[in-house]
C-alpha cells in the first residue's frame, strides 16, 4: 500500500512532499515524491491520560468513534471500573479493547478505593499491582491520587511504588494545588506526570521539578486556557490528554480540538504535534507509530493545518476510518453489575435542623453569667431564631476543585432545605453496594430551579450522586438510577429522563451514537430545569472525588479535602 501527501516530519520540523509505503502493517519506507494529493501526513493522535469509562462507552465503541478524530491511541486509567469490580473489571477493559484494532494502552489502578473515607465495590491490593504488571498488556501504574500517603511514608502506598519500579513501569500522579518541598517529596518517589495542574505557576513548578505535565482538556475539566502558555518553552515534556470525555462530546472531537486550539493561539506546528503525537509514544514506551520507517504504520491523513479534518486514519496499516466513518466494527459487550442499593423513601433525605450552637443557645435562651453553655438545653427546632450557619460545597464551571463556603440554611417545619433564591441546594450520595442511610450536605453552583439530577458516576467509588430542589425529586432521581441498575437521571415538571448504564452501572452497552444521543437530551432536560453548568453531569461526578480539594461529600460524610478529615455540616462559632 502506497499513500501520498506532504509529509510532516514532526521532529525533524520538516514538511515535504513524500510517499509512504506500507508492508504488513509497518512502514517501509517515506520517499520524496515530486507530485503529490493535497493533503497532509502524520502520526496519530494520543489522548496521554482518559478514563474510558467516562465516555459512558465500552472500550470498543469508544473506539470506533475516536479513530473518526485521528486518535490511534490512549493512554487509558481503567480504575472507575476497578472502584466497581476491582482486577476483574480491569480485566474486561483490557479483553474488550483487544476486539478492535485501536491500540488501548492500560494502567493498573494505584488506589482502589481512592481513599479510605468512601465505600467502593472493591479493593485492588498491592499484590494485586504486581499481578497486572506483570501482564505486558498492562503498561504502568496509574495516577498516584494518594499525595498524603506519598508524602507521609503510607506503607501499602510505597510498596506500589516500588513493585512499579521493580516492573520498569512508569509512574502517573494526581496531585493538585501539590507545590514546594511537597511537589519534591513526591516526584523523588517516582513518579513522572501530572494531569491536575490548575494554575500555571504551579504546572510550571513541577515542570522544572522534571516533572511531565499533562494539559487537560475534557468534559468538566478544563485547563487549557491556564496552560498552553507553557508548551512554547517545554513542549518536550508537555502533552494532551481529555481524562474524562463524555459521549456527546466524544461524537464531536478529541485530541484533533485541542491541537487546532493550540495553533490558533500561535503556538509552532511542531511543538503542539510533538505534545500530541509524539511524547506519550516515548514516554510510555507505546508500540504507536510515529511516522518513521520501521514503525507501525499509526497515521493520518488531514485536509489542511489550521482545521485538521481527518480524512483517514490508519492504524497497523488497516484503514479504521475516513471521511467520518468508521471501519470498525462493533463487538459482543459482556454486562457486568455490583449492585446492592435498595429503592430509597423521602424521609431519608430529610435534614432536621442541627441543635443551636453556642450562639444560638446564648440569644434563645441566655444563661445566667456563672453557668457553662453545656448547661443549657438546646432549643427545639421551632425555636431557633438566629440563623443557622453551614458549610456549602461550591462547584465551579470546567473545574474539579471545589470552594468552601458558609451559607445560612433555610428552615421549613424544623427542616433544613434547598434554598433556590440563594442556589444552595440539597445534596445526597446514597451508597450503592450496601442498603446504609445516605449522606447528606449543601451545594452551590447548579442553579437548578426545579427537579433534581443523580448519577452513580460519580468518581471514584462511584455511589449514587445527586442533587436537586426537594426532597421528592432527590428521591426520584434516586430511584431511577437503583431501578435501571445504574445511569444517570433527572426529573423535573416535565417528567423523568435516563440514561441506563448496565456495565458496571458506569457504561452502556449500547452503540456510541445511540448514547451520545441520549446523553445530549438529558443534558438538555437538567439545563431547562435550570442548571447553569456547561456539563452538568460530569461536574456532579465530580463532587464526591474526596482526592481533589477543597469540599466534598462521600457516602460516609462531609470531607475537607485541604485537611484531609471530615467536617460537619452545620457550623458554631467556636468553629474557625
């Protein structure tokens, strides 16, 4: 097979005219040519960092659609899955994506459960990483998102490490807001990229640490704007990555959207390409062609370089797809599920106001100058005059990280409950593997005016997540998402949306078009009832991930992600 264009010669910074020769699925030879098609050649994309299970897809229909966009490769975290079902669901991620031609590149997940303040579906062990490194198909040890017990000698923590090490494996971190003698203390122990980065002063930090630091561009995460000033001056150690994409988004684009970003901001063809094509190949030690003789032949064929469209993509020299189609074909999806959640009454989401702090008891009923505060009895609900202060978790558009703030809760009956006029709404994580009463606490940033929305993706150990304006609509959405066997929900006055997730209730079984579909009308059913969000249902999956500062909610409670401890709701003023 011969195909001809202008060659993009990524490290030699070079385009020219050429044609590749292709022989049993590796180049042969790229010969200059003096006459060739308008059109241009080069590697593949790679997308450095994704949970696939966050496009709601199998690996195999994540595939056929990803190849559409020039990506040939991932560089995948299978721990959604592992939080689930543990090494087995490790297991169908791997066998699933082998049915394709698309070359999945799996880690194996460092911490399941990503803490100890959640309940997950199953614990990977440290003999169970050193099972899946020594599986040649599993290529490193996944983001290391326990930061504290790196940085304080865990010792489960350091034996992963070093099993890693043992094996020849890279290393991935997760470790955001991480700076100074911390970042060190961290990266000495291995460990090689960072994906978490916010703010430039701190992604370039750990680059001149000799870190290698990923710019992510996803569904809810966002921080391309923040870091793309880097690549000029270090695109050697700077890549792409999505993290989590979800359907809809996946159906429009990739890594191919952040390359065409990249070059409109000015930034040199070569580098942008390097960080897309090029450094996750070599960092990893991908077997993914980049454009050179020998190598597989992984490559595409775009329109022009300042849109990028694909016209073909080719990987082992197979043509997966063109002109926005894709070759591959589906596969048999096995279903697997863990779980044990019962359907859920109204009362259980039903927060009773808390007994007067201090001063509350001091303005209802005033002691007398001599008498301890612990002396007094706490007023009954009804009672309670003075505002009732609590800590509300803030959600920020296109970020994982979250604000502490105080708000003073709104009391109906005796009952603390979602207050619209201030968009401080009841928030609820219902545990899925075990039939406990589910936590419950405030958020900020949703804007919902009626109904609520639920997800059991809801990173890392997946419960039920939800949120919404009352009680009722709490309930509901809950119990869609326990009556389908996991998916996400919303309801609201004009009815009820879902969206089944049968796979480990975190991924379809459907076709990639058919949930894009899906997904699209529910998105848009949560924002009519009122969400302000760009992507409401990946920020909500986002707002039990204990590991990313600063306020969150698991299903055992409340947690401060700066002290790493849990907090209570409601707030005193002996509380700084």
């Amino acid at each position: 097979m011969k195909i001809s264009g202008h060659i993009i010669d990524i490290l030699g910074k070079q385009i020219y005219p050429g044609t590749v020769t292709v022989e049993n699925g590796r180049i042969q030879s790229i010969t200059p040519a003096d006459k060739v098609p308008d059109q241009y050649i080069l590697p593949g994309f790679v997308d450095a960092h994704i949970h696939i299970e966050s496009s709601m897809l199998a690996p195999s229909e994540f595939a056929r659609i990803a190849v559409v966009h020039g990506t040939v490769s991932t560089v995948s975290d299978p721990h959604e899955i592992a939080n689930v079902l543990g090494v087995k669901g490790v297991r169908f991620m791997v066998d699933n994506g082998k049915q394709t031609p698309f070359k999945f590149n799996f880690g194996a997940p460092s911490c399941v459960p990503a803490t100890t303040f959640e309940t997950a579906g199953a614990v990977v062990s440290a003999e169970d990483i050193d099972e899946l490194l020594s599986d040649p198909d599993i290529r490193y040890l996944a983001e290391m998102m326990n930061y504290p017990g790196v940085l304080y000698n865990d010792e489960t923590v350091h034996k992963k490490l070093a099993i890693a090490k043992k094996h020849g494996k890279p290393i991935d971190g997760h470790a955001p807001g991480l700076r100074g003698e911390q970042a060190k203390t961290y990266i000495a122990a291995g460990i090689t990229t960072d994906h978490e980065c916010f703010t430039y002063e701190e992604a370039l930090d750990k680059l001149n640490m000799g870190m290698k630091v990923i710019i992510r561009e996803g569904s809810a995460a966002k921080n391309f704007e923040v870091l793309i000033g880097l690549l000029p001056a270090h695109f050697e150690r700077m890549m792409f990555c999505s993290d989590d994409k979800h359907p809809d988004d996946l159906i429009v684009g990739h890594i191919n959207q952040v390359v065409v970003r990249a070059l409109a901001k000015g930034v040199d063809l070569y580098k942008v390409l390097q960080a897309a094509c090029i450094n996750p190949v070599e960092h990893y030690g991908l077997d993914v062609g980049t454009l050179r003789s020998g190598d597989p032949a992984d490559f595409i064929v775009v329109d022009n370089l300042t849109t990028f469209k694909v016209r073909q993509t080719y990987i082992d020299g197979k043509l997966v797809a063109e002109q926005g189609k894709s070759f591959i074909e589906p596969v048999a999806i096995e279903v697997l599920n863990n779980f044990k959640a019962t359907a859920k009454n109204v009362g259980e989401f039903s927060f009773p106001v808390p007994p007067a702090p201090p001063s509350l008891l001091k303005e209802v009923h005033p002691p007398a100058a001599h008498k301890l505060l612990k002396e007094v009895h706490p007023p009954a609900a009804h009672e309670v005059q003075s505002p009732v202060r609590m800590r509300v978790i803030e959600a920020l558009d296109g970020e994982l990280i979250t604000k502490s703030i105080e708000a003073f809760a709104k009391i109906v009956d005796g009952q603390v409950v979602s207050d619209t006029e201030q968009d401080v709404l009841k928030m609820t994580v219902v545990n899925r593997y075990e039939d406990v009463p589910p936590a419950v606490a405030f958020i900020k940033g949703f804007g919902l005016q009626e109904g609520a929305i639920a997800s059991c993706v809801g990173h890392d150990s997946h419960n039920i997540i939800a949120v919404g304006v009352d009680d009722e609509s709490l309930c509901r959405a809950v119990n869609l998402i326990i009556e389908n066997r996991g998916g996400i929900s919303a309801v609201g006055q004009a009815g009820e949306r879902v969206l089944p997730l049968p796979i480990a209730g975190i991924m379809s079984d459907k076709d990639a078009h058919t949930v894009g579909e899906a997904y699209a009308t529910i998105d848009t059913f949560a924002k009519k009832s009122g969400c302000t969000l760009g992507a409401p249902f990946m920020t909500l999956s986002f707002m039990a991930l204990l590991v990313i500062p600063s306020l969150k909610l698991s299903d055992l409670g409340l947690f401060d992600g700066g002290k790493f401890e849990f907090v209570e709701v409601f707030r005193s003023d002996e509380v700084s």
